[in-house]
C-alpha cells in the first residue's frame, strides 16, 4: 500500500537513467525534481552522449549486448545508492525486464511495466493480434509477403501500405509502399522479418500517460496532435483535449497492464480511433507534456517515496504548440 503524504519522511531518493543519449531536457526535468530530494545519476556508452552531463554524476558503460553488462549497472545501482532506474532506449527495455529480480533484490525499482506486456509492445503482429482480442481498434496488419498478398487479393488490404520491421523502434526503416512489385522487392531484400499494414490517412497523435506504480491506475494523460516528426520522434506539435481519445487510452492502459510513463500513437479516420504502438517509456514528445504541466519525474519520485499521485488527468490547456530546435554542448579540451 501507498503511504499518504504526510507519513512520508523527508528520505533522500536516487533515480538512475539509462543510455542518456541527447535527451538533456529530460535529464534537466529530473534534477529540477529531484533537487534537495536526492540525484540524477545517467549512462551511456560513449562520453559523447551530451546528456549524461546534465546528471549529478555519469557513468560510462559497455553496450547492452555485452554481457557483463547488467552486473556493471547493478554495481553503480550499489554504489550510488539507486532507488529507481528508467532507460531510454527500447533494447534495453526487455533486458531490464528480464532482470527485474536482481535489481528488487538490492532494494532498486524497475520504473517500468511487467516484462510480458514489455515484450508484447515490441511485436507489432503480437501487440496487433493482442489488440484485436481485447477490442481495440488498430490499423489491419499482416505478417509476411504471402498473407499480405492474400489481403490485397481479397481486396481487405489496399495500396497504399506500410512496410516494417516485426520488432524496432524509432520508426527505423518503414516504407510507403504503392504497388505489388516494391512490395514484393522490399519484402525479398530484407533480413528482418517484416509485417505491412493499412495506410490510415487521418491525424496522428502522441499520447503521454503516467500510470501511478503503487495504484495502478492512470493519473496523468497529454494527448498532442503531431504536426511534424523528425527522425522517429515529434519535432512540432499542438496540445488538444478529446474526452473519447481519454477514455480509450485510460481503458486500454487499464486492461494492457502498463505502469510508468508511456507513449501511444494513436490515428484518427473519419471519426474512428486507431491505437498504432506503444512506447513502455518516455516517449521523444514528452517534453510538452511536461512544459504544459504534466510532470512525470515528480511522479516517479513520489511513487519510489511511497507516496500514491492525485489523479491529474486532463491537467493542461489546449492550444499550446511545442517546436524543438538544436543545442550545442561543448567538452572543454
């Protein structure tokens, strides 16, 4: 059970990010809550990762692939004393998940969801077939060449389509394809197995959700219409507020079993919602979730105090616009 506020001592909390990469403004919106309430510790595989210098204290580790590398983040979780550790990037997801027992057992908290509906996230035909069963819309998608073409065929599949990876992030190779012969040039020159699905034609939005880890309920929701993407994430976007988009996501949420901050990309046709993928972390658009008021990190040090969040769902205004532009960080010689 969660502690009311007013039995929660004053404890210092320690929060871990992992693979920092260039995400310094989410690394500043951590320090800025966590300030006079413990540190931000990063990591990341290379000193060029401009982030891990916002942090209290870096660290450089191997890559997630080697296989020490686990014990090398529980080593640093025991030396700086680390309550609750988020990554950044979706590989290492699975691999925390995995893991989870080894980091409770040193009294450090995965702020993330179970591992089954973490792997269930990164199968797009899995999450697809998982959507269909629970009754939530999503985009017809089709697992490999033959079954997509029996689609077409049948006319339940029309061009133009989408073609990508099974399993990746960060909208990595995906391909709007038009016609029968690319379609069966892409799918004979890949080494991945890929899946195609229907191009829906409408407005797409970025939702930001806060699933509270102690009450497993949602507590915070930002939906923003995507106005432009720029290397798989939101690089221009307007806030809006829809009572059916909230509804759905909150339902969803609530039956899938994630907890901790998450990204949805959801599409809307014709009056009809589509839930595309979700992101079982902070997505690349949170940032105005959090300038418009929706601040997850106090969340997450709220929840590793023991502390259950007030529902904030709907906390914002409409109508404000994120644009994000470059920053440079310079490494003194």
């Amino acid at each position: 059970m969660g502690k009311c506020i007013n039995d929660v001592e004053d404890d210092l909390m320690n929060i871990l990010i992992l693979s920092a990469g260039t995400r310094n403004k989410l690394v500043q919106y951590f320090k800025k809550a966590f300030k006079d309430n413990g540190k931000v510790v990063c990591t990341d595989l290379t000193e060029y990762a401009p982030a891990i210098y916002d942090a209290d204290i870096y660290y450089i580790v191997p890559p997630i692939s080697d296989k020490n590398y686990i014990q090398t983040i529980l080593d640093i979780c025991k030396k700086e004393n680390i309550d609750g550790i988020i990554s950044l990037i979706d590989p290492e997801l699975e691999l925390l998940a995995e893991n989870k027992s080894l980091f409770e057992d040193i009294g450090t908290k995965l702020i993330l969801s179970p591992e089954s509906v973490v792997k269930s996230s990164f199968d797009k035909y899995e999450f697809y077939k998982e959507l269909k069963e629970k009754k939530f819309n999503s985009q017809k998608t089709y697992l490999g060449l033959k079954d997509t073409m029996e689609a077409i065929n049948k006319n339940e599949l029309t061009y133009p389509v989408f073609v990508k990876p099974n399993t990746g992030s960060a909208s990595l190779n995906i391909q709007k394809v038009s016609d029968a012969e690319t379609l069966s040039l892409i799918y004979s020159n890949s080494q991945k197995e890929l899946i195609t699905q229907e191009f829906i034609n409408g407005k797409e939005y970025g939702i930001d959700v806060y699933i509270d880890l102690i009450s497993k309920k949602v507590i915070s929701i930002f939906i923003k219409e995507k106005l432009k993407m720029r290397a798989g994430e939101t690089d221009k976007s307007i806030a809006v507020k829809n009572d059916e988009i909230t509804k759905l996501v909150k339902d969803f949420v609530e039956t899938m079993g994630y907890l901790g901050p998450i990204d949805i990309d959801l599409f809307e046709q014709d009056g009809k919602y589509y839930i595309s993928e979700v992101n079982p972390r902070f997505g690349g658009g949170y940032l105005h979730a959090y300038l418009a008021g929706c601040d997850f990190p106090m969340f997450i040090l709220n929840n590793l105090k023991g502390i259950i969040n007030d529902s904030k769902i709907d906390n914002y205004e409409s109508g404000s616009v994120m644009m994000k532009y470059n920053e440079v960080k310079l490494l003194e010689a």
